[in-house]
C-alpha cells in the first residue's frame, strides 16, 4: 500500500490556476525529488500537502485514510486540520526556527504542547530531542539559540524539529536555497543519510544532481502541471519530453 496517494489535486488562486490535475503516489521508504521553475506550483503542492493551502479539487491519502476530498465537506473541518498536518513533516526555505528559543527548545516544542494530550513526560521528550540533535551532528549545539548558529545548522535544527513529531512522509521546499554554498553540503549531506535510512520523503529542490541520486522518483513540474515523471536517472539524463530538455538545458547553463 502506497503511503502517500495524492489523485487529480488542482489549487487555484481566483482565475489564476496553480496546480493541474496533479497525482502521484510514494511508497513507504521512498524519496520524492521534485524539480521546475520558479512559479511552477512546487511550493504550492507541499502546502496542499501540509494544509497550509486548501486544494480546490481533487484527494489526499495517507496509510489508505482519505485526509482530504475536495468533494467531501466532512475532510474539510478546520478543527482536523492540526491532526491531519501531523503526518506531514515541513522544512521551509528559511529555516522558520523561534529566535527566542533555543535548538533543542526548538525541536521540542511542539511534543511539549501536545503532551497533555499523548501523556509523554517532559524527560522523554527532551532525551528524544537530544537525541535528534545528535543525529544532526548538532549535540555540542543544544542550548545555543538561531542567532548563534550557521545558516546550515538552523536548517538541520529545523529538520530535526520536523522529525520530532514523527511524521508518515517528511518535505523539504528548497531546503538549500537560503544557504551559501559552502554550507549546502551539509544540509544534503543529513538528508541523504535520512534517505539511506529510508525515511519517506518530498525533497522540492534545484540541486539536480543531488535529486537525480537521491531520490527513487522524480517528478519536473511546469505551469502547474506535471510534465514528466519517472526514474531520476532517465528523467534527468534522458528525458523524454521538449519541456524537461528546454528546462534541463537552461538550467545547465546557469
């Protein structure tokens, strides 16, 4: 059973249409590049995916559960939209970390505010957040606050705060796009690991050879539609239709 089947979503903004009858399903385990221009509706299907946007049409399913039906109001109530978003993990362009707490106050912070609904004790949500930290290579970094750390390490903070909740399918918008270049491979470098591990994941990015090697599917959107997708490899290096080439090959150029 796929873990993530997404059928026909469309989101428009007034006359401006933004997502295409868009589908594609991810099994468990598996990692998602998706790659396009600037404007081409990535960022807009991950807030779909996260809630954060209601889609106008179309369905999202999670583990075999209808989270949402664009033709079924009863998926739609504001007051599941919290619950729902937990089986999404979201880490933004420009990290989006509290600059008045610190690392680990970060990551642990939204366990801590559900806790008096899950029962989870304080020493467990904190010894969890470590541990996360440390994963990140980020330990000797725990009571440090954003301001003190890299560029690089408030983006690792952030995935280590998007892992806390322990989400069904973890996205990344870009997750290198605010970096400078000496700290991108850091960045790359957690998420591959988590790849290795065989975390499910929807990585949106611009770095292609890191997408083309990392991920078991890629998608290339355009204008809101998706154009192609498939095998990275074949994607990247052999792609099959005039707008992946003509997308592609400006991309080399710049």
């Amino acid at each position: 059973m796929a873990v993530l089947e997404v059928n026909h979503l469309e989101k428009h903004f007034g006359s401006t249409r933004v997502l295409n009858d868009i589908s594609f399903s991810l099994e468990k385990g598996q990692a998602l590049s998706i790659i396009g221009s600037s404007g081409s509706g990535k960022t807009t299907l991950l807030r779909c995916l996260n809630f954060l946007e209601t889609p106008n049409g179309g369905s999202i399913c999670v583990n075999g559960k209808t989270l949402f039906d664009a033709a079924d109001p009863s998926t739609q109530l504001e007051k599941e939209i919290r619950r729902k978003r937990l089986h999404f993990g979201l880490v933004f362009q420009n990290f989006n970390l509290f600059p008045q707490y610190t690392a680990l106050q970060n990551v642990t912070l939204a366990r801590e505010l559900m806790s008096k609904e899950t029962g989870e004790s304080q020493d467990t949500i904190v010894k969890a957040g470590k541990e996360l930290l440390e994963q990140m290579g980020l330990a000797d970094r725990a009571n440090h606050y954003p301001h003190q750390l890299s560029g690089g390490q408030q983006q690792r903070v952030a995935i280590a705060r998007a892992l806390a909740m322990h989400p069904d399918i973890l996205c990344f918008d870009e997750p290198t796009s605010a970096l400078d270049p000496e700290l991108t491979g850091e960045v790359l470098r957690v998420i591959r690991n988590l790849a290795e591990q065989r975390t499910t994941m929807i990585i949106v990015t611009h770095e292609m050879a890191f997408a083309r090697d990392v991920a078991d599917q890629l998608i290339f959107m355009d204008q809101g539609f998706i154009v192609e997708q498939g095998d990275p490899h074949q994607v990247i290096d052999h792609p099959r239709e005039e707008r992946t080439r003509h997308f592609l090959a400006h991309y080399s150029e710049t």
